[in-house]
C-alpha cells in the first residue's frame, strides 16, 4: 500500500514539472511577450528594455531555472491589466467558478446516476430506451447551444436576463444547468453499463442462489462494486471544474476564471494566463490524486497489494 502511495505521489509531481515546462515552452515560443507587454506603437528601444526588465535577454535555460525559482517562492507575475499579482486577480474569480462548477456538478450526479440506474434495473425496457436516449440527447447537445436558447427564452418570453449574477438562484441554476447537461448524459451512461456489468457478474448469480434478496443485493453488493469505475469520472469532473467552464461562462457573461482566461489570451496578459493554465494543471493532478487514493478505501484488492 505504501508503494501504491508512493507511486502515485511520483506521478503527480512529475506530471506537474511537465505541465510547467510545457507552459514555458509554449509561452517563449508562441510570440515575443516583451512584445506583447510593450504599448502597440513601442519602438524597437523599448521592446528592449522590456526584454531586458523580464530576463528574456538571457538563455533559455537560463530563464527556465529562474521561472522554476520563481514558482517556488510563489512569485506568479502581475497582470499587465490591473498591476495586481495573477494569484490575487486569481482567487478573485475563482468563488464565481466554483459556486458555478459545484452547482453543475452536484446537478449532474443528482440526476444522471439515478436515470443511469434506472436504465439498468429496466434494461430492454420503454423507460430504459427513453433514459438513454435523453442522455446520449443531453451529451451531444453543445453547451452554448442550450445556454443561448435559455437566455432567447428568459428574454423573450420573461423579459428578464439569465446569468449575469451569482446573487441569485436563478442566475446559478440556469447556468450550472447548461454545464452540468453534458456530464449528467456521461455519468447516466455509464452507471448503466457500470451496474449492469456488475449485476450480471458471477459472485451476483451466487448471492442471488444463496437467497440474499434483491434489495440487499443491490445495496450492499451491486451498488458498492459499480461505484469504483464511476469514480473516476467523478473525480475527472471534479479537476475540470476550474477550465471546464470557459465557453459557459462566455455565453451567461459569468465573472468567473473562464471568462478571465478568454480575456488574458485576447489582450496576451502572458503572467496571468500561465497562472491559469497551472492551476487548472494542479487541480486536475490533485483530483486525480484524491481519486487513487479513495480506491484505497473502496476497493480492498489495493489495499492487500
């Protein structure tokens, strides 16, 4: 179990000094960011001074370490915007984020995993046939779709504006409710095929001659089983909630970190995008740390390992 821990450790670390390298190559290499930093009109003197004032008059390697030196006193630049550090513009629009990537989430589980399970409980039958089909429905239909057809109809039809504000319910719903459609068609179908997998599993038909009744069945050894592939989606969604909301947040004029990004790439606010890039990149590798470590808990084959 320790080496479990371990290896998994390892791999997060590794993959985050990936991630930052590739966001610094990236960066270097998609145009000159004392370019972008100085005024349109700057003369070829000024864009000097700038490159000199960021270190890009030094080797790459040379940069790459003080770049490493710097995250690691926790110096994430300014945003040329505001002069404000990235973290501080940062953390405030993640809360928007958040209460916008929650609300789709919970919305998402609280109705894909029941209308997943149903379809299982009801394979072949009418109510099974229109379950998968409103999923496959929900997954496909574009999320910017829907969320301009809610905004056409809140003004047409009850002349008011939808999204434009995390004070209200509604203004949370509607916008959470066009996130969250997708990944509650995801979460639906693969509960279905999760829980039949494991209904139809051997050690079931033995429970089953055993005369444990169906009940019992399905709660303590259907449900627990079918749980642990469905984790990891939950746990992918859960890393997702930070940059998974960009084109939602457009289309509802959400205040949140997708929007924020959209902005920062637009106008090359180099230090703010490379704090938003690596913090999505530390939130998916955290959740996807969180989520080897439940099957600790959940799955018991780990545990003799």
């Amino acid at each position: 179990m320790i080496g479990y821990i371990g290896s998994r450790l390892l791999r997060a670390v590794v993959t985050l000094l990936i991630t930052i390298t590739l966001v610094f190559v990236f960066i270097r290499f998609s145009g000159d960011p004392a370019a972008a930093l100085a005024p349109p009109d700057a003369p070829q003197e000024v864009i000097d001074q700038y490159r000199r004032a960021l270190g890009l008059d030094q080797p790459l390697w040379k940069q790459y370490t003080a770049y490493l030196g710097q995250l690691l006193q926790g110096e994430f630049g300014y945003s040329i915007h505001t002069g404000l550090s990235s973290a501080q513009v940062f953390m405030g629009r993640l809360p928007s984020t958040l209460l916008l990537g929650g609300s789709a989430l919970a919305i998402a589980l609280l109705l894909g995993l029941p209308l997943g399970a149903i379809g299982a409980l009801n394979r072949g039958k009418p109510i099974d046939r229109f379950a998968m089909g409103f999923s496959v429905f929900a997954f496909a239909l574009p999320n910017f779709l829907f969320g301009l057809i809610i905004i056409l109809v809140g003004a047409l039809v009850f002349q008011t504006y939808v999204g434009a504000s995390p004070d209200s319910f509604v203004d949370v719903f509607f916008p959470a409710l066009t996130l969250g459609l997708a990944s509650m068609g995801a979460f639906a179908r693969f509960a279905r095929s999760s829980l039949l997998e494991t209904i139809n599993a051997p050690f079931m038909v033995a429970a089953e001659a055993r005369g444990i009744g169906g009940r019992r069945r399905l709660l303590r050894h259907a449900l627990p089983n079918a749980a642990i592939p469905l984790v990891t989606l939950i746990g992918l969604s859960l890393g997702g909630l930070i940059a998974g909301s960009v084109v939602t947040e457009q289309v509802f004029g959400w205040p949140g970190v997708g929007q924020l990004l959209v902005r920062s790439v637009a106008t090359r606010d180099i230090a703010m995008v490379q704090f938003i890039v690596l913090a999505v990149a530390v939130t998916m590798i955290t959740a996807n740390l969180i989520v080897d470590l439940l099957y600790l808990l959940i799955d018991p084959r780990i545990r003799s390992k």
